[in-house]
C-alpha cells in the first residue's frame, strides 16, 4: 500500500481494538448519496490488488461531509477500505449544522469519528470538549504552513487540513486593463470604464467584516493582537485612532455611495457577471457565476484604503476527529494516508475551487491561473482568529459597520461603542 507511514504499534492496537469491537460510533442520520449528478464518487486510483497490508478488519469509521466534498471523500474511503478492510460508513449532511451537531452529538457518542469543518471552529470545539489533537509527524512539513498553523491551538494540531481559501480582487480585464494599487485607484478605473459600479462589495444591512476586514487592516487596526507564532490572544486591537479612521473612511464611501448596505452578496455578483464593474471583492466560490465571462477575469491583491497592506483572512479547511472516536489511531491513518494525497486534495480542490493545503496538490492547481492569483493573495492572508473571544466580535462588528455606512451611527462615537460591547462581552464570557 502506498504511503503508508504507520507503524508496528499501529498495526497491535489496531488489532487489539478490531478484537474488541467495531467502530467508536453510530451515524446519527442516514447516510445520503449524493443525487445531484455532479458529486458521483470519484474512481479509487490507488485501489491495491494485493492482500491488504494493514488489516482494519471489523473496525468501523464514521465520517461527515457535505455534498461538495461527498465524491472525494468517498474515493479515498473506497481505497481505504480496499486496503485495510476496515468499513468507512459516509454521512452527507448540511455543511451548515455540522459544527452544531458535531457539538451536541459528540458528548453522547452518536456523532462520527471524522468530521470536515473550518478551522475557527476549533476554539469552541476545545472548550466543548469534542475534539482530539492530531499526530502529523513528518507529513507536517507537507503542507502550506499556514494551514497547519490555522488548526494549531497552545503547540498542538488539531486537524488535517484540505483547503485555504481567501478573498481577493477579481478584475474584469476588458473594463480595468492593469490591476489597482489603492482603493483609489479602483474608483478611477471604474469612472474611466463608465460602469454603474466602481469596486462591488457585498455588505447588506447586517454588514459583512470578513469581506471589509482587509480595508480594515489597510488602518493598522486588525481584530486581535497575535503571539510570536502567529497564534491570536484575546486582546483587542481595532479599536483607537486606526479604528476610527477606518470607521471615518467607512462613513465617508457610505456617503459618496461607494459601499452601500443595499449591496448583497446576490447583487453584487449578479452585477459583476453583467459586466457593471470591472471590480468585486470576493473568493474563489464566486467564480463559477462567472462562466461567461471567465476569459475576462483576473486575481489581484485588494487595494488598500488606508495605506497598509490589505491583508485577508485566510480561512482553512480540514477534518476533526472525535474526542469520543475509539478507533483515533485509525482515524488518524485515513487522514493522514488517504486524504492528505495529492492526488485526493486535487480532487477536493476541483470540487470545491479552493487552494488545496497539501504543498504538491497545490502546486498542481497552480496551472489555473485564477487558482494561482489566489494563492499569490493568500501570501499576505492572515488565519482567522479560532480563539472563543472571537465569538463575540461577530454579534457587534458587522452591524456597526453597516450602520456607520448606512449613517445611522456616528463614525467614532460607533466604532468606540463596538469596541467597548465586544470588550465586555469577552470579559463576561471569560
């Protein structure tokens, strides 16, 4: 079996729980297939002819993915099972109510041994208790750093990573020739290209701080102060002189019309696709309402409003494994052997248009130019805090901006109040 690194003492535990019974948990739905027609399970390429080399006989795994990652995920499953005899039993559920399930059902051991999910999870998975550290040992090194740093909490991993995704700037090329270096810049491209709207950017009336957060940092106010290894600590700061310029700079593109609350996420890349901008700030899950378009696109850095780099957040994902699995060993062996392969994160990254985490699948996606456009912004992305105190910044952040936009709150007087609720709220939580 190729790439197998697991070792003898694998092999006897392996044995001695496949002795004790079968696997550490039972779906809590009913495995669904995917109908759509365009999530078929991929062919196993690495499907053994010979006996299998590692005997997982009468261990069961149970594993949740959505209907996206479905196909992938099965591919490796059958290659494993092939390999091993072990069963790996796969549930499609809502990617939307894993995080909550995964977190209810855990605690009472009817949840899976593997779960995909994002890495800012992981702050509130440690404090439910739900979640085992994960044993990379040398594939370490195989992935993008920033993925692994993304699932790391006080030295330890916690997740095998598949994908980073980032937003950036998508260009239409036949309105805007050259890529702009400010916020500035972009304005004057789109008055010169005469369309309806300068740079789309999605906000609504509740806000959207992921997509603002890079012109946000362009300020010098990022959310949280970090540690020497890149780890966040609950200290906030985007508060102070660089916030509310930020939330001045907000008030003042409100006003002009720049950026608008009545801007959602459909509407703008409806608007985008009809050519009335040559700008939106979005990620690679837009690219396919761009088909008619695609030969026209380019990735570029997002400008920076306020002078500093304006760096995104960079969002990973991967797979937890159960803190209740009884088979963690064995969990760990299909992550590390089966779905940590180039050839199974290609296929995660043509299903889902996201960067693939492992370093050789990554390269490999790079001969798309727009996947390479965002990998090159995702050089200066940052991860998302996982820390549990940013929970709290999400109830306030979001709704504020979209009020200093909409000029229902004062630039400062707004900014200093959110600032001080998501202080408070941490605090109390704490």
């Amino acid at each position: 079996m190729r790439g197998k690194t697991i070792t003898a003492t694998l092999a006897a535990l392996a044995l001695m729980l496949s002795l004790a019974g079968c696997g550490g948990s039972t779906p809590s739905e009913t495995a669904a297939p995917d109908t759509s027609g365009s999530s078929e399970p991929a062919p196993a390429t690495e499907t053994p002819t010979e006996e299998p080399s590692q005997d997982y006989a009468g261990i069961e795994l149970t594993v949740w993915t959505d209907e996206t990652r479905n196909a992938p995920v099965t591919a490796a499953a059958q290659t494993f099972e092939a390999a091993t005899g072990a069963k790996v039993t796969i549930v499609q559920k809502n990617y939307d109510d894993i995080r909550s399930d995964f977190i209810t059902q855990v605690p009472s051991g009817k949840g899976p041994d593997i779960t995909i999910g994002a890495h800012d999870w992981l702050g509130e998975l440690i404090a439910n208790g739900v979640v085992a550290t994960v044993e990379l040992g040398d594939k370490t090194s195989d992935f993008e750093p920033v993925s692994i740093q993304a699932f790391s909490q006080d030295g330890q991993v916690y997740g095998v990573p598949y994908a980073i995704e980032n937003i950036a700037l998508i260009r239409n090329t036949k309105l805007a020739a050259e890529a702009p270096a400010t916020w500035d810049d972009a304005l004057a491209a789109a008055k010169e290209a005469g369309t309806k709207y300068g740079v789309l950017l999605q906000v609504g009336e509740t806000g959207d701080p992921y997509t603002m957060y890079p012109l946000q940092v362009s300020f010098g106010a990022p959310v949280f102060a970090q540690n020497d290894d890149g780890s966040y600590k609950a200290e906030l700061t985007l508060g102070g002189e660089p916030g509310n310029e930020f939330a001045a700079w907000l008030a003042e593109q409100g006003k002009a019309k720049n950026i608008s609350t009545s801007i959602t996420y459909d509407i703008a890349v409806e608007a985008f696709s009809k050519e009335q901008a040559p700008f939106i700030i979005g990620g690679p899950w837009m690219i396919d309402s761009f088909a008619d378009i695609a030969d026209q696109l380019a990735i570029d850095p997002i400008p920076s409003a306020g002078g500093q780099v304006a760096a995104p957040f960079t969002g990973v994902q991967g797979f937890y494994i159960s803190a209740q699995s009884t088979n963690p060993l064995v969990a760990t062996d299909f992550l590390t052997n089966y779905i940590a392969t180039e050839d199974i994160q290609y296929q995660l990254y043509q299903a889902g248009n996201r960067t693939p985490a492992l370093t050789a699948a990554a390269e490999k996606a790079k001969s798309d130019p727009i996947a390479a456009g965002f990998a090159e912004v995702a050089k200066t992305a940052v991860p998302m805090p996982s820390i549990t105190a940013m929970g709290e910044v999400w109830n306030y952040w979001g709704v504020t901006e979209a009020n200093i936009i909409a000029g229902k709150q004062k630039p400062t007087d707004g900014w200093e109040k959110m600032v001080s609720d998501i202080q408070a709220a941490i605090d109390k939580a704490q």
